[in-house]
C-alpha cells in the first residue's frame, strides 16, 4: 500500500483522472461480460428444439412460458412471433423483425464505448507526460545544484509513471473490446440463425397442416361421389 500511495503521489492530476477511466472501463467489461455470460446468453438451437416440440404436440402457450422464463434476445424474438402465429407467416416474419431491431442496440451497447476510452486514457497519459517534463524543466532552472538531480529524478518518474499507466488501460480496453465484439457478433448471428429457422419451423408445420386437412377432405368428396 506505501508502494501505491508513493506512485499515486509521485503521478500528479493526470495519473488520478486516468484512474477514474480506468474504474469506468472495469464497470463496462464487468456489466458487458455479466450480459453475455447472463440475460443475453442462451443456447439457440436447443432452444429451437424445445420450441419445435412443443409446437408439434400443438402446445403454443408452454412455448410461450418457455419464452417468459428467460429475457434473452432470442426468446424474445420467438415469443414475437408466436403471438402473430394466428396471423400467418408475413406477421410473423414482420414481428421477428421488429423485435430483432429492438434487441440489437441491447446487444451491442457501451462495447465501442472502450475503443474511445482506449484512445482518451492513452492521450490522458501523454498529457501527464508532457505536463510532468514541462513542469520538471521548469523548476530546474530555480533550483539549486543539489536540488536539480531529486527534481529531475521526479519529472522522469512522473512522466514514465502517465505513460505506463495510460497505455496500460489502454491495453485491457482493447482487449476487452475484441473479446466483447466477438461474443457480440456470435450473439447476433445465433440470432440472425434462430429467427430464419424459426421462420422455416413456422412455415413447414402450415404447410404439413394444410395436407392433413386437405387429406382429410379428400374422403368426404369421394363418398360424394
């Protein structure tokens, strides 16, 4: 902890503004990971299956329940189009869409927020750094010979102190960013995949329904006849 408090004290402003991004960027990768890791993690094809199941033993209101018991995107895109399911496949097509729409400013919010953080830390750390020499040089001219070494030792360490620092937030920001951009895009094609799937499900059960009724017509015209 003294090793801590000395460089924090040794950093001056900047090396405390860039610790305040530093806490900012930890909140959004905490929250982003609970996301993906939680409410917005969720196994699309078994889901799908589950949701075929149901649908083949003509059960749409457990499918409807199996939807409510989580808040994932792609629940909430099949339960869309299961209320237009008595609507045929246009306003069920229509509904996934727009329930798609809604969910992808969810799924990728505050991720491209550490790209920026990434680029303001590192500038905030150069400042320091400037700040720091400029500031060194300054009090050199005044001070004594005897002084001017321990004054110059400060600047120096103060300066290496932003520039670490900076870049090192830096780093975990775009680190953070790339790992994050990926469980965002693996999230948004499961869900670009289920809803085309979901689509085709929807589409083959009205069609097999047709052949059954049309099969079951077939036996009234012929005793017609």
């Amino acid at each position: 902890m003294d090793w801590l408090s000395d460089v924090f004290s040794k950093g001056g402003p900047f090396f405390i503004v860039n610790t305040f991004f530093l806490a900012v960027c930890i909140a959004l990768i905490v929250e982003r990971s609970m996301y993906f890791l939680g409410r917005g993690h969720l196994n699309a094809k078994a889901f799908l299956e589950q949701i075929k199941r149901l649908l083949a033993a003509n059960n749409v209101d457990r499918a409807k329940k199996l939807c409510d018991a989580t808040s994932a995107p792609v629940a909430r895109v099949a339960k869309a189009g299961l209320n237009r399911l008595h609507r045929g496949e246009a306003a069920v097509a229509q509904a996934m869409e727009e329930t798609m729409t809604d969910a992808m400013p969810e799924v990728k919010t505050r991720i491209g927020a550490l790209w920026s953080m990434a680029n303001i830390s590192t500038l905030t750390g150069l400042l320091g750094t400037i700040t720091g020499l400029i500031r060194t040089f300054a009090s050199l001219g005044e001070a004594n010979p005897a002084e001017k070494e321990e004054k110059l030792s400060e600047g120096i360490a103060e300066a290496m102190y932003n520039t670490a620092y900076g870049l090192s937030i830096a780093l975990l920001c775009m680190l953070a960013h790339l790992m994050l951009s990926a469980a965002m895009k693996k999230v948004i094609a499961d869900l670009e995949a289920f809803a085309l799937r979901f689509e085709n499900l929807l589409a083959e059960g009205a069609a097999a329904a047709g052949q059954a009724r049309g099969a079951s017509a077939a036996p009234g015209l012929d005793r017609a006849d």
